[in-house]
C-alpha cells in the first residue's frame, strides 16, 4: 500500500488526477471506477483542466460508478447519475454510453444488481477504482456489517452516512435511506485502487481501515488485502 500524506486538498486533488490520467495515458480504453461525494470532486476538476489542456483524452474510457440512490431518477439533482454528469462527464470527452451507473429506479432492484455484476464483467473488470471512505468505513455504500457483502447489492444506508450526506439534501429527512452498490468482488478484482480523503473527519477511521484489524465492521479494512492501493490524505 502506498500513503501519500499532504497539506491540502487541492494538491490531493493533483495528486489524485495525476494517477488517474497515468492510468488513461497508458491504457486509453480503461475501465474506470469512479466515486461520488464531496472528496472526489477536486480530483474531477483537475481532470477537466488536463482535458480541456489537451493532456488528456476520455473518448475511449468507460466508466462505472460504485452506487447511486434507490428511489432517485437520473434527472433529479441528487441522484449520483446528475453528480456525475455535472462534476465530470458533461466537460471530458467521455462517450456518455460508455459511462454505467446502477438504476436507483429500476423496478426490480435484484435484476438491477444481477445486471450491474455482469456489465462489470463484461467489461473486463475495472482498471483503477477511484474510492472515498466514510466516517463508519464504508467505500461504495458498503456500510458496517458481519460479512464483506461480495456482489452489488442494496444496502440500508447507516443513519451516520444519511447524517453526514444530509448536507447535500434540504435536511436530513430528504436523503434516501437505501442504495444499490458494488460489492467487494468489484472493488477488490479492481487492478489497482485510489482511496481520497480529506480532513480531520477522515483521520481515525483511516488508521483503522489501514493499520486495525481486518473486519467487515470496517469495511475498507479489506483493502488491506488488495496488492495495488494508493491512499492520498489530506489533513485540511
Ligand atoms: C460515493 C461513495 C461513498 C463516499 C463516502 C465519502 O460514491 O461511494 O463511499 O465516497 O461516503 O463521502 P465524502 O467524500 O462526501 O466524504
């Protein structure tokens, strides 16, 4: 595991696009995982400088996104599916056919998931995963359990992430209360990983996740046992 400690977000945000174009740069057609949530967004903004720049070519990527809000539409400006449009995919060359994100209103969520695990194989695995954390542990919406929950699945978000998503909604009775996300087969076949987190919120539950015990109570402890991860903190 590589840890890549620095002072700001706006250099985790460079540190953390440096990575991502790499990988671009050496495979054009990658599968790229990719995260929502405050965290990524710097890394997003870097990636549209380098487009718009010329460094940076998307028109052959592919995308997957970890999750998305049950109950929430593309077009409503919560849903991950708008997140992903408005902070990357509107402003790269991405070809939007080439972009996967789970259907939080499909009407038969289990094929939804079925569907989901198959398109990831389909598409040979991802490349890089791109990776938040959560203040319980949880990457993708995979939230403290007994078991690490392999396949894409829908979760009951923990009433922690509905508190610290609850910004993003007009108050906390608004946030969805379940998610469709990728498993750990998703996240843990990824060929390499990219975890970003910034602030003090973020700083004992990633010593957990890194140096505690391996533990589905900790969900990203299991990337403990991945060959090829790269962790940027940002203390501010
Ligand atoms: C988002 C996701 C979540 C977030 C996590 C951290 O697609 O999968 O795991 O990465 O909730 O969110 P922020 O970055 O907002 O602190």
């Amino acid at each position: 595991m590589k840890f890549i400690k620095v002072d700001t977000y706006n250099e985790l945000s460079r540190e953390a696009a440096l990575v991502i174009a790499s990988q671009l740069k050496s495979k054009p057609d990658s599968v790229l995982g990719l995260a929502t949530g405050s965290s990524p967004v710097g890394t997003y903004r870097e990636l549209i400088k380098m487009y718009e720049n010329g460094e940076l070519d998307f028109s052959s990527a592919r995308s997957v996104n970890l999750d998305e809000y049950v109950g929430l539409s593309p077009e409503d400006t919560q849903s991950y599916a708008f997140f992903m449009r408005t902070n990357l995919f509107d402003h790269v060359n991405i070809k939007k056919e080439n972009t996967n994100i789970p259907n939080g209103i499909a009407e038969d969520l289990d094929a939804e998931c079925r569907r989901y695990d198959k398109l990831v194989l389909e598409l040979g695995g991802v490349d890089l995963q791109l990776l938040g954390i959560g203040t319980d542990g949880h990457i993708g919406f995979n939230e403290p359990d007994s078991v690490f929950s392999k396949l894409t699945h829908t979760v009951r978000l923990a009433q922690s992430t509905i508190d610290s998503n609850a910004r993003f909604f007009e108050s906390a009775d608004k946030v969805p209360t379940t998610a469709i996300t990728v498993g750990m087969m998703t996240i843990m076949q990824a060929r390499s990983v990219l975890l970003v987190a910034n602030g003090p919120s973020k700083r004992d539950i990633l010593n957990k996740a890194l140096n505690g015990p391996i533990t589905p109570e900790i969900p990203a402890s299991i990337l403990q046992l991945h060959p090829h991860v790269t962790v940027i903190y940002s203390e501010n």
